[in-house]
C-alpha cells in the first residue's frame, strides 16, 4: 500500500522558480520574483512572442484562487463563500467584463502601434465582449485543425505556409481598451490585474505604460499594477497576438480561436497581504480523525516592516467553527516574505468524494498589531484520503473506479468563452448519467468549473496545456523545457487545492522527451497526487493507452507493472458511435487486473455558428475556408453542440451505472457498486409487461445496504404468467428518493431488463379466403384480390405496387430492394451506387388459387463487391404477404448491411414498433434501449448528428405499424426479431447532406424504409478500433431474414 504524503513547502524557493534558476543560473536570479523571465527575455532579440524562452514578462508567480475581502463578516454572508463560482461582491474586487474597445488586424504590421496610450482616439473602433474568442464574432477565421498546424512548422516561428489560411491572416493581432474606476478607497492598497485566460500572447498596458507580456492561453496570468493605477479613471489596454511560439504547445484537436475568452478582474489587497495559501488534508487509517495542514505565504509590499498574524479557522457548512489557530507573522521587513505553516485538527471529518462532496471552509484572517482584521479570504476544502494499493485507487479506503469523459471548452455561439451556466449544464448532465470523472481535454478549465466540481461531486484529471503534436520532437530540446514547466507548475499553483484534483496530466500527444522528465520533477516537488503523460509513460506515475482494441488493452493490463493502466481516450463517439463499450467495461470492472477506468472522448461536439446566422445551424472544419481543416472530426461529443441528450449518452448512463441486478426466479439481487452511496437514499421501481403492455407496477424503497454489499427484492411474477405463447418481461428501476443538488426525486440512476418468458410456438395468420387473380405480360405481373392489388416489374424483379383498400402503401414503384449501403463517420467518405442484375423471377399460383409465390434472384454490387441474394414472396388472398429472403457473402464481402428497402406512401407517418426504443440502437449499442412498445412520427425516428449520417435504426422489433392518421396502413411481423429503420431520408441523401440543417434541401415526402437481415455493429473505428468481431458480418455465410406483411385498417 502507497499513501501519499505531500510537502510542498521544502524549499522556500517557490518550485518553479528553483527549476528555471536551476536551468539559467543567472547570477542576480533571487533579486525578484520574477528574475528569471527578466534575464530570459534579455537573452534574445526576437519578437516575444517568436521567443520559446520568453512566455512571461513581469507576471506574478501562481497560487490558489481567492478573492480577498475587508473583514470576515462581509466575506460569510457573501454567496461566493459556499459557492465560489458566483459572482464575488467583495469591495476589493472589481470584474472588468463587458464592453471593451476593440480593433481587429490581420497581422502585427497593421495593428495600431500606439493604441495603449491614454490620449489615443479609439472612438471610430467596434465594440467587443470581454471574454469571447473573437472569431465567433467575426473577426478573421476559425480553424479547425488537429494534428497539422496552421501555420509553417518552423518554431519558434509563425510564418505563412502556402494554401493555408495564415497566407491571408498572417498573425491577427487584437487590441482592446477598457476605462475602469479604482476606487478612492484602494489608494493604500496593492492592486493585481488578473487574467483567467487569453489565446494566445498577451501585452498588458495601464495609463500608458507597459506592465507585462503573458502566454499560455488556458493558465491564469497577473501582474501587480500598483505603480501604474491611480483612483478614479485609469485606461487598460491590452494587445494580443493569435500566434505566438507557445502556439506550438497549443495543438490540440479543436477550432483554433482567439482572444480573452475568461474572466479578467481586479483585487486590491493591504500592503501586507496573503499572497498564497496551501492546503493538504491527512486523514487517519480508520478515517476518524483528520488533519489539514495549512501554508500561508505572507508579503509586505509597503515601506516598512510590518508586524500581523494570521487567524486560520475551520468552518462547517452551518458557519460553525470547528477548529482554528493564530500565527504571528513577526516583523516583516519591505518586500519580504515568509511562510507560515499550521494545522487543523477534525474528529469525525466529514470526507469528500464524489459521490458525497461534502466541503469545509478554510478561512484566513490577516490581522494587525492592533487586532484590527485587515484582510479576509477562504477555500472551499474536502478532506479526503487517497491511497494506491495493489494498482487501484481508493478513495476514504474504498475503491474507485474512474467512469469519464474528455471535455473541450466549447460552444457553438460563444467559442471559448465558456459561461458558468454552460459548466453548470455539462457538470449536472454528466452527474445525471453516471460519469464521475473529467479530463479537462488538453488545458486547465475555468476555474469556476472546478468550484462546482468540488461542490457537486465530480473527479478531475486535471491536464496541462500543452500539446505539440504537430512537432514532437519539442519535448527533447532544452530551450523549451521552461515553458513545458511552466504550463504545468501554473497549472499545480492553482488548482492544487481542490479535492475535485485526482491526478495531474503533464499534456497530451507530445511524443517523448526528457522536458516531460523535468516536468514530472517540477510537479513532484510541489505535490504528491498521481501523475499522468500518455506519450510517455515512462515519466510518469501511470501507465495509459489511447483507443485500444480489447485485445490491446488487456495485454496492457496482463503486462507486469506496478503501475495503476488507465485509457485516457478510448470509445472515440464521433457521430453514430460508441459502440461495444459494455464489453470495455465488463473487463474493466470485473476483470482487470490494473485498470482504473477511462475517459471516452469526448463529451460534446464542437460545431460552432456563423456569425449572423441562426443558433441552429451548425459548422465544423472547412466550413469557413479555413485551411489546413480536419472536416468534423471535432464532431466528437456523447452530446450534441447545443447540449442536447443524444442515444450515446442515454448508452454510456447505462452502461457507467453502479447499480447492477441479477434475478434468479423471483428473487431480484440489487447489487451497491457505488463506492459511497448506501441503497437507503434510494427507490426500486419494477414494471411487469406482457407483449409490451404493462400488466403490474410497484414501488419499495431499497433497504439499510452500504457499498459493495446487495440486498434481495422479491418480485412475484410467476402467477401472472398464464399464457405460454405470450412475452413476459420485467423492467426494474432505481431512483432518487430526495431531491439532491444535481437530481430531482425520481431520477433514474439504474436500470436492467429482464425477458421472463419467450413465446411457446409461433404466431401463424389464419388460412386466407379469397381467390388471387392474375395478369401478367412481358414485363409485370399484376395480383389482386378483393380489395387488394400487388404489382411485380419482372424486369426488375421487384414489387412496384402495393395497394390495400385503395390506398397506395408503395410509394414511386420502390418496392423491396437490396440496401448494403451504411454511411457512418467511421465509413469511407465515397459514394458507390449499386448495380442490380436480374438472375431469375419466377411465379407459382397454388391450385386453389388461395396464395401465389413469387421468386426473385438477384445479384447486387457494390465497389466491386457482389452479393448474390433471393426474395420470395408468398401473397395470400387477403393481402398478407410472407417475406422470406436470403444474402450470401464471400470471400471479398465487406459491406456494412444486408438488407431490404422500400418506399412508403407520404401519408404513412406514424409509426409504432414493439422492439428496442425509443432511442436509435444497435447491435453493439442497444443495453439502454429497453424492449417496448413506442410510437413516433417518421419525422421524429432519426438522430441529431452535426453531420448526417444513417441513423435510426431500431433492434429486436417484434412488430412493426406505419400507418396514417386515420390508422390505416401496413404492418411488419417476424417469427424471429428483426431490426428496421423508418426515415424521409435514403442513405445516400444523408452521405450528400453536409450539416444537418441542410437535411431541409434532402428530406423525402416518402418515407425510406429498412428492414435489416443483420448490419455490422457501429464499433469505435473514427479513431479507434472497429466493431468486435462478433458484431461484424461474416463472409462465406447466408442470412435468412423473414417477415409479414399486412394491411392495417
């Protein structure tokens, strides 16, 4: 067993500063704090922003998020106190968001090089909101690129390559202006511009004068602007670049989008003031008692020295102060700073998980020599014990499995300028489908994103931001090793205090190389959480694999290491995916021997908007002339653009669900996989059906059972089961029983299926009365009856007319045909049309003229693939029609479908099927798609993809209606369950359809009907494995599929 022990105060050298000093050796490097970016930037006569060893000039050192106040009464009744993500009305704190001045230029020649200065006429300039990425607005192009970048590969240089869009946008520069007004009551005060976030160089100027240069775009960047301010009316100004050198580290798979897209604000703080505050929690074995210790970084930045003490308090969530201690600080000279270390003591703690978040405050007094509180601060803190035993993670001693996502700052509007509402939706989504942990996909967050994520219960790889997998060969040259550092160790700075933070991720595909060692050292040295890199495993705390196969990935697993193995990317859920996952996670889970869980990537896809046009309309790479450009492969998520909950995420709750069931006879095994929760908090619910329809319901409330243990529910359904040629099946269902902060009572948290009983014999149609008549010529055959008519094209071998009661059900002589065709993102993106050739058509009328057979051999080809397949039909008087089909595969097949398709009428819309529903599903994605019976429109049976694709079909249907109205119209059976599809849209239309509002141009008044022999499974293989093999067509094999057809009136 490891238990980690964390001293991050060793040196009284911050961590960052003692590896860069160590790598410059600068003699005069420990007279400031910021020494070391100085003497970088002297080293070098390049542009700043062309400069790999120039990524800050005068900015502050890291630490943890907080908003000083002016005493501790203002700070408790403030909302931030419990919520940090909130907005702060602390009077030592002003949000600068808004309206800003703003310029566009298409490179640094044009930019107006005189802008920062106060008299400066910026009247004639647009305005912009602050944050936004400016592209969203329609300042220049947004890229979409992933590997390749967008510019030259030539660092530290950004220089034009030709055909890209930087040949015309050389590097854009932005130039914003914002008035504010310091407050009079700030005058004695030290006052901090704090940046949470800008793509990609930063300037800063104030009044006039320059303060600093920042990169880095997803860390958090400050600067002391104290000498530059004055109360009353102050002018900032800020120039920002698109490209810079660090755009080299900025590479991932995502719209490249510029400009300060978080948060920027104010604090004023006293001359002596907290500049930091470390927090680490040590919980005992039996979890009864805890200890936090507590570092604070104390700075005078006024003219004399000072004498204060700190007041550290433990606060519960009913404002009570459980534990506190006073420090004095001693005198503390100008410009000094010490560090004090304390601890406090819990009985009993309260500890934080995921699952039960529950949160302390830590609140830091700063008092003077004469008791007077002269500044008040506080974090919100879980106590937790994370250990490593026998290559798995426990958390409070019980064992986590991490079930996650990757997740893009994204929105289709707004970029990356990410909203706390738009966090707030993604965490509660994700909490509502059973996901518990998130891999900030490949940067730090907002750091609101990490407040809810403490207060809701949800745990975080939290990733570096650096990525330079266009260029690998960066991380094996030294010049660059200090901004490798300082992404990550900024990154330690400030979220190091979250409990949320289960590992730290050094970056993301940027090859092999010994800066990521130096990294490693650097984050070693400040903390002790787990430590992740899956380029280069070696260097880290942690083995990890990107999309493997099953057979991969359990021979990662079976591979002799001590190391916990964990898939950081796997089911790659681009468009109509995610197929197989169960079988990832019956490994995982009951299996492995190493593995700790996985994220999918990733959780919602990129579309972005048009400036101008409307919110529903969604674009991805090219779609803006923007090159080089990856098309949709930023299409990605488990959810929509616009957030919406799609039939990925409805697969992905069921199968991350930690409620399993076994039912044996009548008794019903509820197994408590959660780590925490006990079955008590929760409701089962089961429903007995008989073919389809719900013949008993009850409600109980789930017994006294902790995690890991199962309680047994009895279920009476035996004496309900009297008749042996009917379906029987119970669903079960575990909810909430009490509104919590992120599910309403009744939300479903766990569910299965069970199929009790299937049909004794086979449901036959009575002997048809009637006399079928024939007429026939060269090229058809007509068959009627009363109130019936059938047409055959002999040609063509195929029904071209079907009519009951008058009612056309055939629509444009498409009757059944061969469909092989399945266009899916993970398919070649290249139509091949099928040719038909007619082998054989036959007809046999019986002798008392009661039913006709009708015999149909055909061959279809395919880019040169050929699959010989028969149809026969059996028409009996009173229109039911027996379908009975065969395809045979070879040597060379390599379809993804076999399959019949027709036509129908456009006044057949309804539709109503007992199979899987009501979300699409397939064979490989179908756990979540209960059997039942459902009714949509046709209009309503497709799914929401940001590029169109097949989509809709429907597994294991016993019966199927299409119908209009009034009711009419034809019905589908089968012996054996078949899988069908029911849309105004062919395959083809949806290959040619490039976004889904153009759906519009290519929507059918008909509707394209499918019913499936078999199709392959959906699989993972956009980037990633394809589907297993037993969810593939077989080659050198027939598939027989049988069906009825009847009128409906």
């Amino acid at each position: 067993m490891k238990t980690f022990h964390f001293f991050p105060w060793k040196s009284r050298i911050f961590p960052i500063l003692f590896i860069l000093l160590s790598m410059y050796k600068p003699s005069t490097a420990q007279t400031t704090r910021n020494s070391h970016h100085e003497i970088a930037a002297k080293a070098s006569s390049k542009n700043d922003w062309e400069n790999e060893k120039i990524f800050a000039i005068n900015k502050e050192e890291g630490h943890v998020t907080f908003i000083p106040f002016a005493n501790t009464e203002e700070m408790r009744k403030d909302e931030s106190y419990t919520m940090p993500w909130k907005r702060n009305n602390s009077s030592y704190y002003q949000l600068l968001n808004g309206q800003w001045k703003f310029n566009w230029a298409k490179e640094p020649s044009e930019r107006p090089v005189n802008f920062y200065k106060m008299n400066y006429n910026d009247s004639e300039w647009a305005e912009i909101p602050v944050p936004s990425t400016w592209e969203s607005l329609g300042y220049g192009t947004p890229i979409y690129t992933n590997v390749t970048y967008p510019f030259l590969n030539n660092p530290p240089f950004i220089q034009p390559q030709d055909g890209y869009t930087i040949v015309n946008e050389p590097n854009p520069v932005g130039s914003y202006r914002k008035e504010f007004i310091l407050p009079v009551e700030w005058k004695e005060r030290e006052v901090f511009i704090h940046f949470d976030g800008c793509y990609s160089g930063l300037y800063v100027f104030v009044n006039g004068k320059k303060v600093g240069y920042s990169q880095g775009a997803s860390n958090d960047a400050e600067f002391n602007i104290t000498k530059y301010v004055k109360p009353g009316r102050n002018i900032l100004a800020c120039e920002v670049y698109r490209w810079t050198d660090g755009s080299y580290l900025e590479d991932q798979d995502m719209f490249r989008l510029s400009g300060i897209h978080r948060d920027v604000y104010l604090i004023g703080v006293p001359k002596m003031h907290v500049r930091d505050v470390i927090l680490k929690s040590d919980v005992s074995d039996d979890l009864k008692t805890a200890t936090i210790q507590v570092k604070t970084e104390l700075t005078n930045k006024g003219n004399t020295v000072n004498n204060s003490k700190i007041r550290v308090s433990l606060i519960n969530n009913n404002k009570i102060c459980i534990d506190k201690f006073e420090m004095n600080a001693g005198k503390v000279k100008s410009g000094e700073s010490i560090y004090l270390d304390g601890k406090l003591s819990v009985q009993s703690p309260n500890l934080w998980s995921a699952e039960i978040p529950n949160l302390y405050n830590i609140d830091i007094e700063l008092i003077d020599e004469y008791g007077v509180v002269k500044e008040a601060l506080t974090q919100r803190y879980g106590i937790r014990k994370i250990e490593l035993r026998n290559k798995k993670i426990y958390i409070n001693n019980q064992l986590v499995i991490f079930k996650g996502v990757n997740r893009h700052d994204t929105h289709p509007r707004l970029g990356k300028a990410i909203p706390a509402e738009i966090y707030m939706k993604d965490l509660l989504l994700m909490k509502q489908n059973n996901i518990n942990t998130v891999r900030t996909s490949h940067y730090p967050n907002d750091v609101k994103f990490y407040a809810m994520m403490d207060y809701y219960g949800m745990y975080v790889m939290d990733e570096a931001d650096l990525e330079c997998h266009g260029n690998r060969e960066l991380p094996k040259i030294e010049s660059w090793a200090a901004a490798f550092i300082d992404r990550n160790v900024r990154m330690v700075q400030r979220d190091r205090n979250h409990p949320c933070v289960i590992f730290w991720s050094m970056g993301n595909e940027c090859g092999k190389g010994d800066n990521f060692y130096k990294v490693y050292e650097a984050i070693r040295t400040m903390d002790d959480r787990l430590i992740h890199y899956q380029g280069y495993n070696e260097s880290a705390d942690m083995d990890s694999s990107m999309y493997p196969s099953m057979e991969v990935m359990i021979k990662m697993d079976t591979t002799n290491s001590e190391k916990p193995y964990f898939l950081c990317e796997y089911a790659h859920a681009m468009g109509n995916a995610i197929g197989n996952l169960k079988e990832y996670w019956d490994y995982i889970e009951y299996k492995s021997n190493r593995m700790i869980g996985g994220c999918i990537w990733d959780w919602v896809d990129q579309g972005m908007n048009k400036p101008g046009e409307a919110d529903n309309r969604y674009y991805y790479g090219g779609s803006f002339g923007d090159n080089p450009n990856k098309e949709d492969f930023c299409l990605n998520g488990i959810i929509t653009s616009d957030r919406a909950i799609t039939a990925k995420l409805l697969q992905v709750k069921k199968i991350y669900q930690y409620i399993k069931f076994e039912l044996e006879e009548e008794l019903l095994k509820v197994k408590n996989e959660y780590a925490f929760y006990n079955l008590k908090d929760f409701s089962l619910i089961y429903d007995i059906y008989k073919n389809g329809r719900r013949i008993k319901s009850a409600k109980t409330e789930l017994p006294f059972t902790p995690a890991g243990h199962s309680a047994d529910i009895r279920i009476p359904f035996k004496q309900l089961m009297i008749d042996t040629n009917s379906e029987y099946y119970i669903n079960v269902y575990v909810i909430l029983n009490e509104t919590t902060s992120w599910g309403k009572a009744g939300h479903t948290i766990a569910e299965e299926q069970f199929i009790i009983q299937t049909p004794a014999t086979a449901a036959h149609a009575s002997k048809s009365s009637g006399t079928i008549m024939l007429a026939a010529d060269k090229n058809w055959l007509r068959i009627t009856a009363d109130n019936f008519e059938t047409v055959f094209n002999t040609d063509e071998a195929r029904m071209i007319l079907l009519r009951y009661h008058n009612s056309d059900i055939i629509y444009g002589h498409e009757g059944l045909t061969y469909n092989g065709y399945r266009y899916i993102s993970n398919n070649k993106r290249d139509w091949k049309p099928t040719a038909f050739e007619v082998k054989d058509f036959s007809y046999q009328l019986a002798e008392d003229h009661s039913y006709v057979k009708v015999i149909t051999k055909m061959e279809a080809t395919i880019d040169n693939i050929t699959v010989p397949y028969c149809v026969n039909y059996t028409i009996y008087a009173n229109g039911t029609i027996d379908v009975d089909a065969t395809f045979t595969t070879n040597d060379h097949f390599n379809l993804p479908r076999l399959a019949l398709q027709m036509s129908l009428c456009q006044r057949l819309e309804q539709v109503e099927w007992y199979g899987r529903g009501p979300i699409e599903n397939y064979w490989d994605r179908k756990d979540a798609a209960f059997l039942g019976i459902y009714s949509k429109t046709v209009s309503e049976m497709g799914e929401n993809y940001g590029r169109p694709q097949s989509m809709g079909n429907r597994c294991d249907t016993r019966w199927l209606e299409i119908k209009d109205k009034a009711g009419s119209g034809i019905r589908f059976s089968g012996d054996v369950p078949f899988e069908f599809s029911a849309l105004h849209y062919t395959d083809k239309d949806l290959f040619f359809a490039r976004y889904g509002h153009d759906l519009g141009n290519f929507h059918r008044a008909e509707t394209i009907l499918n019913i499936n022999a078999i199709q392959n499974g959906l699989g993972n293989a956009s980037c990633g494995p394809g589907p297993l093999p037993q969810y593939l067509i077989q080659k050198n094999k027939e598939y027989n599929l049988k069906f009825r057809m009847e009128p409906i009136r």
